[in-house]
C-alpha cells in the first residue's frame, strides 16, 4: 500500500501550491536529482517532508523523499501497534511540532517564506482544519492524547508532497555508492529502493533478559498490546526503568489494575526525578546553537538530568496520587521464571535481593540501534564494526551537524544518537523544524532568484522587515 495526497494520485503536477493556498500558483517542476530514503512515517520524517514540500514551492531544488513504514503513518501513536494505547498524554507540548521552532536560519533570503508556510501545516492550523481551537485555547491548552497527536501528523502527510511505500525494512546495503533498502510486503515479491542518503528515525523495543519468551514478562512495545489483560489485576506488577518510557507505562497500569494491587517501579536512582521544564532547560532542546561549548560530561549530565531516567512533570502527577506505587532502589540483572512467579534480581551497593512478582514489564527505552541487525555485513563493514558495543559510545559523538555520521558516505543521519554530539532535542519532539534544517541543507540548491509571486507574499513583507 502507498500514501500519496491526493493531488498527486489525480495526476497534478508537484509543483503545485495546492494546499497553501496559491500565493505562488504555478512553478516550474523539476525533476529531484537525488533521493532521500526515511525508514519510519513518524514525526521526524514529516518534519523532513513537510519542510522539502515548502522548499520545492519556493523554488528551490530538493531530493525526492520516499518513506519506508510497515504498518501506517504515524503508527507509533495511535495506538493499534504497540509503543503506546493512544489513550496517554503527550510528554511535549504540541505546538513544538513539526515547524517549531519556526526560526530557519540556514535558506538565505528565503528564511521568513519557509518559516510562514511551515506554519500552515502546525498543530493550531490542524485544530483550526478541524474546528477544535477556541475550545483547545479555553481549557487551558492541553497536552493532546498520542492518538490525536497522531491524527495531526496524518494530517499533515495530506497536505505534503510525500510518497509513503507500507513495506517492511529486511536489508539496507551500499550497492554503487548508493543505499539499497530491501522491503517485503505479505503476498508479495520483494522489492529494492535506492537513495543518495537515509534517514533512520524510530526505535526499537529493549529486550528483558530472561532465557526464553514469558507470557507475564513484556517490553515497552508489547505491554501496550497486552493492557487489557491488567484490567481489574490484583496482584503485584513490577515495572523496570526510570525514564518516560516506565513513567507512561506506570500511568497507564494505576488507572487499569485494582486498587488492591502493587505497582513496583525498580530505579537504579535514588528516586523517581522529575523531568526539568524551566525556560533555561528547555531553551537548550529547542535551540542548541552553543551545545558544543560544553564539554562532554557536561552535555550527559544535562541530559540525564533533563530526558534520561526521568518522569515527565504529567507522569508524577498523577503517579503522586496513586497509593499503590511503590519505588524500588536497584539495577535489575536478571528474570527468573520460578513455578508460578517471576523472580526478579536486582542488584545495589554490591549487594543482590531477589523479588517476586506476578507480572514484570521492562521499561528501560528503546534501541536506537535498532537498524543495525538490517546492515550488509559486507557493503557496511565499517558501520557494523562502529555500532559494535566496544564502538557504540565513540560514534555516537562522531554525528554531524547534518546528523549524520562523520566521515561515511553515502550518507547515513540517526537522529536518535544525535542528542550528546548536536543538542538534546534532536531524538525526540523538541525541534522538528530544525531537524529538517540540517537534513535538507546538505540535498537542497537555492533557486538562481526568487519567484515574483513570492516577493508579493505577507512573508517577504517581514523578511525585508529583518534585512
């Protein structure tokens, strides 16, 4: 199955405004001399979407974008395929969404055009497309349920130029300097797609270190598609981790299990840390500009201070009222499976204790490695040998400013290990609009002048404003 607007399915060329409105009416198409392949249709890849679909508009030349995704836009968050039941509070406020910050710096006198139109596909023009923001902006602006997050981001797949190939990721190789990505569909051959770079954006579920699969014993990614089965529970449910990963989980099994029952959160942390939501910490994620300035220790430190091994402000809250939560001190080393309990190990202080429990759900993140298992041992020797585990921590501070890794062509951008090399808003919601900056500036060639229709524009009204 492919995605496509539906201007394109009828035919009409790309080079149409189409969804904003006509300032520019028509353009001359030209072909994309390169292409871009994205693995994953969430957030990041619409960003990236999103902002070439604004950039071809005003003229510029763009690579094509194709999104490899197996199972449907945006599924991460609605719900039906694990990660989450759709039904939890976004951690990130919504207006940081796809354009934000909405400050591109980098599309020399065309800054103030991408920024305005960016902003046609945001979270308050979707609720305007759906008639929901006055009621939005009187109750104070919520923090949206991850499948309504999710709706917006299909959304705005509507209103982009995207091509969106439903087909599973098997094996990505290096065949003639370009990137081959072989997919598979059910009941069909496979098929290859190639790219001058990839983008790999998503993450994969932490596997529980037990010997063989249990029916009790679930992942961040599995517990979401087993939640019904704690309704009503009434026994003892450890949960394994310190990050937002646990804190969502945790959540959403005190407003599912009995009263009676005994929710156990295991931390190697002296206590459930609350994420930090000053203008100072957040003003780091959405703009990074001095991030390297800071030394190494420094950058990690602020991170596990902020995003790793915390609970967002929303997940205490609530976790704050439930009376059957209980933190547990300890790094968890072990599961056992003993007659009809789970056995947890866990270790502090060079000292081990055992626990048992009925249920256990490890919630310690997600692999942002997670591509690696698909890479050709022999076309990407050099990349499976730098995401070794002796490796892993050295490359993840050889990311660029384009996130990509340094000295590998062709390119190769992980967003998701950006966060200590580049800022700490790259692997999750926090500067999207920037994200796609840095992608795209190193396929994107500035048109030789600017369309006249676009110098009538309100937005080179404020760009002249700001020369």
């Amino acid at each position: 199955m492919r995605y496509l607007p539906a201007r394109v399915e009828a035919g009409l060329n790309f080079a149409s405004i189409g969804s904003f409105g006509g300032h520019f009416g028509m353009l001359p198409a030209v072909a994309p001399e390169r292409t871009l392949i994205v693995v994953g249709a969430g957030p990041k890849a619409l960003a990236i979407a999103a902002k070439r679909h604004v950039l071809r508009q005003l003229g510029w030349r763009v690579p094509k974008i194709l999104v490899i995704e197996k199972d449907e836009i945006a599924a991460n968050w609605c719900g039906r395929f694990g990660f989450t039941d759709g039904h939890q509070h976004l951690g990130t406020p919504p207006h940081k969404d796809i354009g934000f910050p909405y400050d591109s710096v980098c599309w020399t006198g065309f800054e103030a055009a991408v920024n305005g139109y960016m902003f046609n596909l945001s979270w308050q023009n979707y609720l305007i497309a759906q008639g929901g923001y006055a009621k939005w902006v009187d109750r104070g602006r919520p923090a949206p349920l991850h499948g309504e997050w999710g709706r917006y981001l299909q959304w705005v797949a509507q209103k982009v130029d995207v091509f969106v190939e439903i087909a599973c990721a098997k094996k990505i190789s290096i065949r003639e300097g370009k990137w081959r990505v072989q997919c598979s569909k059910e009941g069909e051959k496979k098929t290859s797609f190639e790219g001058d770079g990839i983008v790999i954006t998503g993450l994969g579920a932490s596997s529980p270190p037990i010997n063989k699969r249990h029916p009790r014993v679930m992942n961040g990614l599995t517990f979401w598609q087993n939640i019904e089965s704690f309704r009503g529970f009434k026994g003892t449910v450890a949960i394994v981790g310190g990050g937002e990963t646990a804190a969502s989980i945790a959540v959403a099994l005190v407003q599912a299990v009995s009263p009676s029952a005994i929710v156990q959160i295991f931390t190697s942390h002296a206590s459930i840390y609350s994420r930090g939501e000053s203008f100072f910490e957040n003003q780091r994620y959405t703009d990074p500009h001095d991030w390297t300035d800071l030394t190494i220790a420094d950058r990690e430190q602020f991170i596990d201070r902020t995003d790793r091994g915390v609970f967002s402000v929303h997940a205490n809250s609530v976790l704050d009222r439930a009376e059957n939560v209980r933190p547990m001190l300890g790094k968890a080393t072990k599961i056992e499976s003993v007659a009809e309990a789970l056995v947890l190990h866990v270790e502090y202080a060079g000292s081990q204790r055992k626990f048992a429990v009925d249920r256990l759900i490890w919630a310690t993140g997600f692999n942002p490695l997670w591509f690696v298992k698909l890479l050709d041992e022999s076309s990407c020797a050099p990349l499976v040998e730098a995401f070794s585990d002796d490796n892993r921590r050295s490359t993840s501070r050889r990311i660029t400013s384009d996130l990509s890794v340094a000295a590998f062509t062709p390119k190769l951008h992980i967003p998701m290990l950006a966060n200590t090399s580049q800022g700490p808003g790259f692997p999750n919601l926090s500067c999207l609009g920037l994200l796609s900056d840095r992608i795209l500036e190193s396929y994107a060639t500035a048109p030789v002048s600017r369309p006249k229709s676009m110098r009538d524009t309100p937005w080179s009204a404020v760009q002249s404003a700001r020369e």
